[in-house]
C-alpha cells in the first residue's frame, strides 16, 4: 500500500512543473505551489485548477439534483399548463356546445326543420310525411317521475300499468310529490299493495338511491349529451337501452335517437324500403342514417306507418280494445330472448303504449 501511494504521488509532483511552464512560473517553487494550491486558484485560474478540480467535478456530479430540477420542474410546468388547457377545452365545448346544438322537438319550429330535413332526405319518407298526421311531442313530466314510470309499466298490459300508476301517485300525494325521499320512505310492503312486485320495487329503490347519493339528477340529465345519458341511465337497475330512448324521446324530446331494438321501428322500416325480412339492429343505423340529425321523428313515423298498415304480425294487431299485450306474446324464437327485458314496444302510434307512457 506504501508502494502505491508513492507512485500515486509521483505524478503529483511532477504535474506542477509541467502546469508552471505555461504561466512562466519560478521553478523553485513547485511545492509550494502544490501544497498552496486553493490559495493560489484565483491568481492562476488555468493550470492550477487541473489538481482541484477533480474534486470539483464529483462534487458537481452529486449536485446534479440541483441542476435537474428545473429541468423537471420545466417539464412539470409544461403537463400543468397542457392539462390546464385541456380541461378548460371540454368545459367550454360542453357548456356552450351542448345547448346551442341539442334543441328538443318541442321548440318552437324544430318539427318543421325535422320535416322539411326528412322530406328531402328521404323521398320515400316524405311521401309518408305528406299522408300521416304531424307528430306531437307534449310531455312536460320531471325526468325522475317519467323514469320512474317508466319501471311501473314494464311488462305489463296498459290498462293494468296505468292503475300501477295511478295507485302509486296517489300513494306518493300526487305527481309533483313523487320525489326520491317520498319513493325511498315507501316500505316494499306498501308498494307490494298496490300490485307493484318486489323487483320493480328494487328499480325504484335504486333509482332513488342514484338521486339521492348525487350520481343522477333532473338538471344533469337534462344538460347530458346523448351517450352520456346513455352511460349513466343504463347504471339504473331495470332500465335497458330501450328505455333509455323512450325515456330520451319523449320525455327529453332528443331529435335524433333511433331505438335499432324497437320492433314497431324495425316493422316500419321493413315495410318502407320493401325488405323481405326484418332488418337488424346493425343494418337499422346504416338504413336510417340519411335521416340524421332527426331520426326521433323518423321513429315516430315508422310507429305511425305500422299502425296505419294495420299488419297482423306487429303489436299493433295484439291491441284489442285498448289492451296492448306484452311483447313476450308478439315475438318468437330468437327475438323473444333478444326484448324479453324490454319495455312493451311502442307500435300503435300516437296512441300507442310509449307514447302512452312517456307523453301522458
């Protein structure tokens, strides 16, 4: 170990002769500089520095947190600047974008432009349009009274859910008392009373429990953009996707929804266009997407259309005095399993059972 650091220090004491010979430096005085050296690193900042340096330098590098961290804290300012940016973006796009571009059918002049859309859309559409009434969207009930509705005449005859209702209106104290807390403080014996079963009873639970907790409410749903309101309905115990565009079109009044599931309007579409078999759900976007943007008008019409055919194999030949009979009994084989969890499919029109249901 002596051996080495002899070596060690023979190069020591030979660079200073060699760093001296630049700054014209006396050569008497090498030790002297050697071991003076941070007293003499301001004089001679060039040569002299090369010995202390070293250390130097390895300090620099154990500092480099320092000279890194405004290099992350640039990087950090650049994310927050871009998100702040990103979520001020949405904000205006759905604050501003969503009322100017949704308008409900009830507004003032909306059904013109629907039909005068539809008629130069679709010729043969508008040939209709010149023979049947104009539709009529007039339903002004909270969107948690139309919901909960809409749960108390599921797979049932009108006649049967419209006393369902009106037992449970009256249960409630009346249409604009039928709130979350008034349906929460009904017992499930109270409602089992007046002929409501124990899982519709749980949908009505869970819908109020949502309103409740914040996670639904009128005002957000009425602001809510068509696949938001999607989203966040289909989280409802007892609400499929057929009532959610029920719930959307008559209730909302949302000018394009197209409910591809609907018998009625995959009957009419079928009659319309000529097509041997009934068309899918998928083949039902591509038909009907030259009525966009307001395809709920051209659902109406195609209720209308099969009502007004008066065919015997759609629900409109199951209504008798009345009474429109479960869709459960209309469709066969596979198309049974498909809405067998769906509301009874609005066919008869104007007075059909979910213009019933959702405009009375």
């Amino acid at each position: 170990m002596g051996e080495q650091t002899q070596v060690q220090a023979k190069p020591e004491t030979q660079t200073p002769p060699q760093s001296q010979l630049q700054p014209r430096s006396p050569p008497n005085s090498d030790s002297t500089l050697v071991s003076n050296s941070p007293v003499d690193l301001p004089p001679n900042p060039s040569n002299p520095s090369k010995i202390p340096i070293r250390p130097q330098k390895i300090r620099k590098l154990s500092c480099t947190p320092s000279s890194k961290t405004p290099q992350t804290t640039a990087s950090s300012a650049t994310p927050a600047s871009t998100k702040s940016r990103r979520k001020s973006a949405p904000k205006s796009s759905s604050s501003r974008g969503l009322p100017q571009i949704i308008k409900p059918l009830s507004a003032n002049g909306e059904i013109d432009n629907a039909l005068l859309h539809l008629r130069s859309a679709d010729p043969l559409l508008g040939s209709l349009i010149d023979t049947l009434p104009v539709p009529q969207f007039e339903s002004h009930h909270s969107p948690f009274l139309a919901l909960s509705k809409s749960i108390l005449y599921q797979q049932l005859a009108y006649k049967a859910g419209t006393s369902i209702y009106t037992r449970f209106v009256s249960l409630c104290g009346g249409e604009d008392a039928v709130c979350p807390d008034v349906v929460l403080s009904l017992s499930a014996q109270q409602l089992k009373q007046i002929g409501v079963s124990g899982r519709k009873a749980s949908y009505l639970y869970d819908l109020a429990n949502k309103y409740k907790n914040g996670i639904l409410c009128d005002d957000a749903l009425v602001k809510m953009d068509d696949k938001s309101l999607f989203t966040m309905l289909s989280m409802v115990k007892g609400i499929g996707s057929w009532s959610v565009h029920m719930f959307m079109i008559f209730s909302l009044h949302r000018p394009d929804v197209l409910p591809v599931s609907d018998l009625g309007v995959r009957k009419g579409v079928q009659l319309l266009y000529g097509l041997e078999e009934l068309p899918r759900p998928s083949q039902m976007e591509q038909l009907c997407e030259k009525w966009r943007p307001y395809r709920s008008a051209g659902a109406w019409y195609m209720w209308r259309f099969v009502e007004w055919k008066g065919t015997p194999t759609t629900a409109a030949a199951a209504i008798d005095a009345g009474n429109v009979q479960p869709l459960q009994q209309i469709q066969t084989g596979q198309e049974t399993q498909q809405h067998q969890l769906q509301l009874l499919e609005p066919i008869n029109g104007i007075g059909n059972l979910g213009a019933c249901i959702w405009s009375q």
